[in-house]
C-alpha cells in the first residue's frame, strides 16, 4: 500500500479524475471505448488535458488505434516522458508497454510480480503532469494488473472510479457482473456501464440493425442499480479509422523531432467527430461527466433482492 508521500502519491496530486475502463472478457470492444473515452474528453474543451494508460501488458492496443506505434519514450530528470498524441498541443499523453517493445509483434511474458512492478513503475515514473482526467485501459477480467493497480491508486486518489463495458450477450454479461463483484469487493466507485457492439451501423443509410441481442446491458445496470451509460452499435466508419490509425505508422521508427511536431491527433480526432460512434458517444460522455462532477459514484450495496 502507498503512502501519500509516495511517488505515486506524488504523480497522483496533478491528476484530478482517473478512470479505470473494465471488461469481464476480451473481445468486447473495451479498448476502442478507451480510445473513444479519452478522444471524446479530449475534444470536450479546448483547455482538456487528458491522459491514457494501457495497462494490458501482454496486448497493449492503445498506441496502435492512436497511430502512434514505433514513438519512443524518453526518459528524463523527472522521469519517463509520455507521447503526446496530440504533438505540440501536449493535451493528450499516453503511455503503453507497446512503446517499449522492439518490435510491435514481440510478446510479453511475465509472471504476476514483473506486471506488478512494471505497473507500479508506470504509475509513479511517468511525467504526466497536470491532467483532469487519466483514462486506464485494463486487461480483460480481474486479475493480477486489476489487482496492482488499486492497491497503488485507491489509498492516494480520491477520485478514482471506473466505467464497465459489456456487450449484450449472456456470456459477456455474466463475466461484466465479475468485474462489477470485483468492484464492489475493492470498494472501486462505478460511473456506469456501456453496452458495445449493441446493433449495427449500415455504412450507406447509418441505420442502426440488431444483429444480436439487446438490451441486455441496460437490463443488467438496471438490477443493480448502476447508471446506464449508453449502447454503442458496431460502426464500420470507427473500426476503419483506427485500422487506419494503426497502419499509417505500424513498424516504423519516429524521431523526437517528428514526434513533437506531428498533428497526427488533431486529424484523427476530426476524422473521428465525423462517425456514428462519436455522435452517440456524446450522449455517453454527458453523463460521465455529470457523473464524475457530482461525485455520485455507485459504490453502494446491491439492491436488496
């Protein structure tokens, strides 16, 4: 456990709001609503600074949506210099183990106490600076990354919260009920729930098709007494724009001088304010705001049965 004179404490005092992004299995679209979380803040005041860590060691996804792979890390007198998606505008850090790879495929093979330290490191050596809010990109389940970061975090920041997303199927929905267990277990405040993947945007007329089923996650935030964030449908115009993202800079190596000049960001957050998916993010973003300015965090018990 930290002390508030640790230097995760210390990190944590210029971070107003973190936000953890949680998900009982994988494949359900969490990384993207990361992404999506952090483009939307960003682009909701032109004064925003915004931070994004993936945690996912051994599938860290978040530099390939940004298109910022092959963007080296710095390490300075005050620790590891984050990339700026955003270049010069210095708005939006982020910070992944897939800047530290060699190689974008190269694989991560570490026991419990090596993902410990290397969370523990990226809490309390990266030079985030001033940000009002931090967006966390966890691995799918609750497991030993889960597990470090709420113990490093929960003691030495009070505005510490998280975001479960789900799709609405049986099977994700009875694993998003084991991330809300392990909430409630570590006493970690709930903003809400989100419903990916619920329908699908046709390209050419945008109307929205249930392909599977739905409603399942409202229904499940309804029983227990979580807020309802919103549903997301499949959107071909997103999956496009970070595929896009991803390989405009897949296996390439970027300056210091490239990298501080880029505009990368500003164009992929207009490209994205063009699609579906941010359209109806808005409605979602809306409501964590209210969420996190009101401090009507769900950290109550479950409804009685």
């Amino acid at each position: 456990m930290d002390s508030e004179d640790s230097p995760i404490a210390r990190r944590c005092k210029s971070i107003k709001n973190i936000i953890v992004v949680l998900s009982g299995k994988g494949g359900v679209g969490k990384s993207s609503v990361s992404t999506q979380l952090a483009l939307s803040l960003y682009g909701s005041s032109p004064t925003s600074r915004v931070g994004i860590l993936d945690i996912d060691l051994t599938g860290p996804s978040i530099p390939r949506m940004l298109g910022l792979d092959g963007h080296p890390v710095h390490q300075s007198s005050d620790g590891w210099v984050p990339v700026f998606a955003d270049g010069n505008g210095a708005r939006m850090a982020c910070m992944s183990v897939g800047f530290l790879l060699k190689k974008r495929g190269d694989s991560v093979v570490w026991r419990g106490p090596k993902k410990n330290g290397m969370i523990r490191q990226f809490l309390s050596d990266v030079r985030w600076g001033e940000l009002d809010y931090l967006v966390i990109d966890t691995p799918p389940g609750t497991s030993d990354e889960h597990l470090s970061l709420i113990e490093h975090l929960a003691p030495v920041h009070s505005k510490l919260s998280a975001v479960i997303v789900t799709t609405p199927q049986a099977v994700a929905l009875t694993d998003a009920m084991k991330c809300l267990s392990f909430a409630r277990a570590v006493n970690l405040p709930i903003l809400g729930l989100i419903e990916n993947m619920s329908g699908y945007v046709c390209p050419c007329c945008g109307e929205v098709s249930n392909v599977f089923s739905t409603g399942g996650g409202e229904a499940m935030a309804k029983r227990e007494g979580l807020t309802f964030l919103g549903s997301l449908p499949v959107d071909t115009e997103l999956v496009t724009l970070l595929d896009d993202a991803s390989t405009s800079s897949a296996d390439t190596e970027v300056s210091t001088e490239e990298q501080s000049t880029t505009t990368a960001s500003f164009k992929l957050l207009g490209k994205y304010k063009a699609t579906p998916s941010a359209k109806l993010f808005e409605g979602i973003l809306a409501k964590v705001l209210e969420k996190v300015s009101n401090r009507e965090l769900a950290t109550e018990a479950p409804p009685p049965s």
